[in-house]
C-alpha cells in the first residue's frame, strides 16, 4: 500500500514539473513584407480629403511612426527582431527607401430614417406592411496609404473603419458624440496593425525535462521553472548552454534551441533543433525565418543575440 501511495506520489509530481516547464511565450511572423523596402523611412503628413475632422489622423499616425523609429534600448530578454530599432527616420524623402504619405476621409452623421417593416406575427392574414421612424447614426473613417520607393514604384492600403447605430427596442442609445469615439478607438487599433509589419501570435512552448549530472548545475537548474515564468530567457540560455556543453542530449538542445529562438537568433536556433523538431516547431521556424531573411534583405538593424 505503502508503495503504491508513493508511485502515485512521483506520478502526480512528474506531472505538475511537466505542466510547469510549459510557459505562454510571443512569436513573431511577418504580416505585410512588400510594403517596406530598406531600412530608412520617410512620414509626409496625410491630406485630408474630407470636411470633417475629428480623429487627429497624422498624429496618430507620428506616434505609431516615432516608436518604430525609436532607438530603444537593449534589454536582455527582448526579441531584437521584433522589439528592437530595426528602421530609423530619414532626414529629406530623397534619402529614404521608403515614403509614407496618402490621404483620409472622415464623415459622421445623425438623421431620421423612415424604414419600412411587415408584420408577420399573424399566419391569418397577409403581412401587414408598416413604417417606422429611427434614428441612425454613423461614423466612418477611410485611410488611403502610399508606400513609394527611389525606383518609381509603389504599393497602396487602406484602413477603413464604419461605425452605425440605429435605435431599436431594447438597444442602448449611442449618441453621435459616443459613437465617433467608438470609431476613434477601432481606428486606432486597425492602424496600429496595419502600419506594424511584424504580427505577433502568443504560443505554449514547451521545455522538456532534462536529466542534469553536474551537481551544481542540477541545483542551477532548479530554478528553470521560475526563469520560464518570470521570462527571464537569457538567464534560462545560459544555464541550459552550460548544461548542453557538459552533457549534450537532446533535451538539452532543445530548450537552449527555444531559448535562442525567444530571443530572435534563428539561425541558432536551427541548429539545436536539426534533427530533432517536431512538425510544429518546423512550422514555427519557417515563419521565424522568413521574417529574418526578409529584415536581412531590406537591410534592417539586426544584432542577432548571443549567449
């Protein structure tokens, strides 16, 4: 009975070190690799096509361009690929790889509708057609984006966003003040992933249990589960690089592969997973070099992390 209790012991505490060493990571692919050509962009303000003028467009828009242009600084667990300074601003249009200009119409408006309606509640008679008066309200914003390169060519997007409310029974009112910020606040978030290239997917990555030797890398080891959930992944990568070049086992290769991968060195990471991926950490790895070879093309600021 004794025996038993404890088997059922190690089982359910195997069980509880599997689950721990599974932790919700971001993965990064590419969502629009056409529209940026090179690594020096160019903001011309967008021209307003229309009357009204209620979302401020431009401003929005040097924000979401400031950021990417920003020269962050290094932080130690971060994916440089998609987290780092990978574009700069050029000084004059002429110098840039790439020219961000377009335009916008913006237009709201609150009218009383008649809509014509039948009623159907009788199976007696035919349907009894009738009118009603509602009060709708709309608000529409359409973005037109022109990315221009030196060579004359061009490619275009849209962001469009519409919002309409109409006053039924039972539906709570929304004035023309309220849905206008409804329509700001979906415009914002559709251009923030239209204008960001990079989208990102959240992923369960699984670290494998390793067999640790070495005694005073097995008591390093220990805390591995609190490095994965604090995400503190260089830390993790250097552990598990000590513990593959003492004892280079597959399982060892694996979570210093996921490790370089976490932190963006693709190509790193490919090569502690050769031979020993699984379909999808081989689906996984083709996106995450696509997105490589495609900064590497257009000649992104890349610095590929080392441990």
């Amino acid at each position: 009975m004794k025996r038993k209790l404890i088997f059922i012991l190690l089982a359910f505490f195997s069980i509880v070190v599997a689950k721990a060493q599974k932790e919700e990571f971001h993965v990064a692919q590419l969502r629009n690799p056409t529209y940026l050509k090179g690594p020096k962009l160019f903001l011309k303000p967008l021209s307003n096509n229309g009357k009204e003028d209620f979302i401020d467009v431009n401003v929005h828009l040097q924000q979401l361009f400031d950021k990417h242009t920003a020269q962050n600084e290094v932080k130690p667990n971060a994916n440089q690929l998609t987290r780092g300074h990978l574009f700069v601003a050029a000084a004059v249009a002429e110098e840039a790889d790439c020219v961000l200009s377009g335009s916008y119409t913006l237009s709201k408006s609150s009218e009383v509708e008649e809509k014509d309606f039948f009623e159907t509640n009788s199976n007696l008679t035919s349907p009894i057609p009738y009118s009603e008066w509602r009060q709708i309200n709309k608000a529409e914003v359409l973005v037109l984006l022109n990315f221009t390169y030196p060579d004359g060519t061009s490619n275009t997007d849209t962001v469009h966003r519409l919002e309409i409310f109409e006053n039924k029974k039972g539906k709570k009112y929304l004035s023309p003040d309220d849905l206008v910020q409804k329509c700001i606040d979906g415009f914002k978030y559709a251009y923030y992933y239209q204008f960001n290239f990079i989208e990102y997917d959240k992923k369960w990555l699984d670290f494998p249990s390793v067999k640790v030797k070495d005694k005073a890398l097995k008591e390093a080891y220990k805390n591995s589960r609190s490095m994965i959930k604090d995400h503190d992944v260089r830390a993790l990568g250097e552990m598990f690089k000590r513990i593959y070049e003492t004892d280079p086992s597959d399982e060892a290769a694996i979570c210093l592969g996921l490790c370089y991968e976490l932190l963006g060195n693709y190509p790193e990471a490919e090569k502690y997973y050769e031979g020993r991926s699984d379909f999808h950490m081989k689906v996984r790895m083709k996106k995450n070099m696509e997105l490589l070879h495609y900064l590497q093309q257009i000649g992104a600021n890349i610095n590929l992390a080392e441990l």
